[in-house]
C-alpha cells in the first residue's frame, strides 16, 4: 500500500479545523501529520476538544512555513480572514499545496475585498492563482491545481442551487433574490453577544443585510455563469440550530417551466457529481436531512401563476460548507476519487 500523503491544518482549534480532523481520520489516502495553533500554543488539542483524545499529534508554538514543509504535503488554512492572505503564499513558495478555507484569495479584486472584508487584500499575483473549488462546477480547473481557494457556506448552498437554471437560461439573473439562514457554528467558536446563548434560544434574526461579505462571491460566480455582470438581493438570518444553511432562491422565469423540468434540468447538469442530490416533484430538503454529511439536497417549486420558481439549498455549513468540500477538492487535486473519505451518510434525527 502507498503511503499516505501527509496534511497539516493551521487553524485547527476552530470550528473548520476541527471538523478537518474529524473527517481526515476516515480518509483512505491522506492522514493529518500536523495540528496548527497560535492561540492554543503547547496544549494537547484535547484541551480544548477532549472528544478528540485519540489525536496523537501536538500543537505547534507558532507557523513556521519551513517546519510545515518538513511535515506535510499538503496545508488545510482554517484561519480568520486576513491570515491566509500573508501565510498562503509562503507555504506555497516552500513547494506546498494549499487549500484555503477563509475568504482571502476567494475575489480576485484587491480593492473588491477590502471593501467587503476590511482588511488588507493579498498579493494580486496570488489572488490570480486560486482556483475557486466549487468543486461541482470547476472540478476541471481543480484538478492538479496547487493553490484552491474553498468557497463560502452561504454561496456554496446559493450557487448549487441556481448556476444551472442560469446556465441553461430558464432565470432572468435580474430577478434574483436569495434568503439565506444559517447555524450558528457559522459564527465560529468565539464568544460574543449575538451567539450568546440567552439572545439566540427562541430568536430567529436578520443580520449584515446588504452587507454580508459573501455577497461580491456570489456576484461573482453568478456573473461567470450568466456570461454578464449579476447584481442580486441577498439576506442572512441566524437561526437557534448548531449546524445547517438553507438558501431558499426565487427568480422570474424567462417561459413557463414545471418542477419536474427543473428537476430533469439539474439532474443532467449535476449527473455524476455525488454530493448534489435534487428532490423530486413536491419534495423540498431540511437541514437535518444533511447534517453531518457533504451532500447538497435541491428542490423546485415552480409557480404558473407568477412566472417565478422557488430553489431550496441545504448543507451542513461545517462539511459541505467547509470541511467536507475542502477535503473534496483535495481528492480532485490529487487524482483521487471525489468522495474518497466522505462516503457517509448524514446524521439523524
């Protein structure tokens, strides 16, 4: 048997990280070497998550880029925003693979990005060099590609759910409005007054309305597809619930279509892909129905009357959000098979 083929995480004591190592363990091909954290320097990554006591590799002191090369073959970054920008391209001028799961290298505009994220944008030159791992979509381009840049939780459910009524022209792009709600776990680990315990339980809330920094990703994509430049609505709204998104997409049909068009349409589209599933006719996806797995579950609800059809996206924001597809495009940049590691079935209830 080959050896496996070693991966670092840095980032590792959040959420993202720590659902990487969790999936990794079952990976036939790949095994994590290296545990990474600044903010946890010295511990034993079950002090903060005793569930992974069998872990046997320790933190490291700090990110050293040459010390990862000795180490790993491939690096996870599931860091906060604006960490990636300056760490991605040392590890990749030390001969590293890289699979970035924040946001850094995810707009190819400096300018765009700062002024969605606030923060200072990455190098240009690698800005151009991330691929955007929609594995679904630019599996392709995946493929032996060095450097991806994972997409959003939000725009992975979204643009799922619409690129292939875009790309076959059944949507007018100008109509779209997306309604997206998310777990919290999206927040991350750390504390704060919107994910404090008493102001979510009961609490169904907006949040960041025009201002979500996933919009300009979305844009983006959705402009790929439609050949033209996409400006949509897009709202987020936190729901009392550890795990899931649903985006639930409306837009103008350009002809009377039914559910089960739609459903034939993203069939064919997504044919081979085994981590999206459509619904069929009268059959419209739950959270729950995903939780804990990679999978991506579409329905339609087409309606004659006002010449509009409604998309429901579901995934697990941790997994096919984050993890799951970043262990996913991992498997397309190596030559593995796509759902090498992530062949299991979501949890429920």
């Amino acid at each position: 048997m080959e050896a496996k083929i070693k991966v670092a995480i840095v980032g590792s004591t959040g959420y993202g990280g720590v659902e990487l190592i969790r999936l990794l363990q079952a990976h036939p091909y790949a095994e994590v070497s290296s545990v990474i954290s600044s903010s946890s320097a010295g511990e034993a990554i079950a002090a903060g998550y005793p569930h992974l006591s069998e872990i046997r590799t320790d933190l490291l002191d700090g990110v050293d880029p040459a010390a990862i090369k000795a180490k790993a073959d491939v690096v996870f970054l599931a860091t906060p925003a604006g960490v990636a920008a300056k760490l991605a391209p040392q590890l990749l001028e030390q001969g590293l693979k890289v699979i970035d799961l924040s946001g850094d290298f995810r707009l190819p505009q400096p300018g765009l990005y700062e002024q969605w994220y606030g923060k200072p944008a990455a190098d240009s030159a690698y800005l151009e060099k991330a691929v955007f791992g929609l594995a679904e979509i630019y599996g392709s381009q995946v493929k032996n590609a060095p450097f991806i840049s994972n997409p959003g939780c939000y725009p992975t459910a979204t643009l799922l759910g619409l690129i292939p009524a875009i790309k076959a022209g059944w949507i007018d792009p100008d109509t779209i409005i997306i309604d997206a709600k998310s777990g919290v776990s999206g927040a991350g680990r750390g504390a704060s007054l919107g994910t404090h315990y008493s102001e979510l339980n009961e609490n169904f809330k907006a949040y960041k309305i025009n201002k979500h920094q996933h919009v300009p990703e979305i844009e983006r994509i959705l402009s790929d597809a439609a050949g033209r430049e996409v400006v949509t609505t897009f709202t987020t709204h936190l729901v009392p619930m550890t795990r899931g998104i649903m985006s639930t997409m409306y837009a103008k049909m350009t002809e009377e279509r039914t559910n089960e068009e739609f459903i034939a349409l993203y069939r064919e589209f997504y044919q081979g892909r085994p981590f999206v599933r459509v619904r069929p006719a009268g059959v419209w996806p739950a959270t729950k129905e995903v939780s804990g797995s990679n999978y991506c579950d579409i329905g339609f609800a087409a309606d004659s009357r006002t010449g509009r059809v409604t998309v429901v996206s579901v995934i697990d924001n941790l997994v096919k959000g984050a993890a799951g597809q970043a262990i996913q495009n991992l498997n397309l940049m190596m030559g593995w098979e796509e759902n090498a590691g992530l062949q299991f079935i979501p949890m429920y209830p």
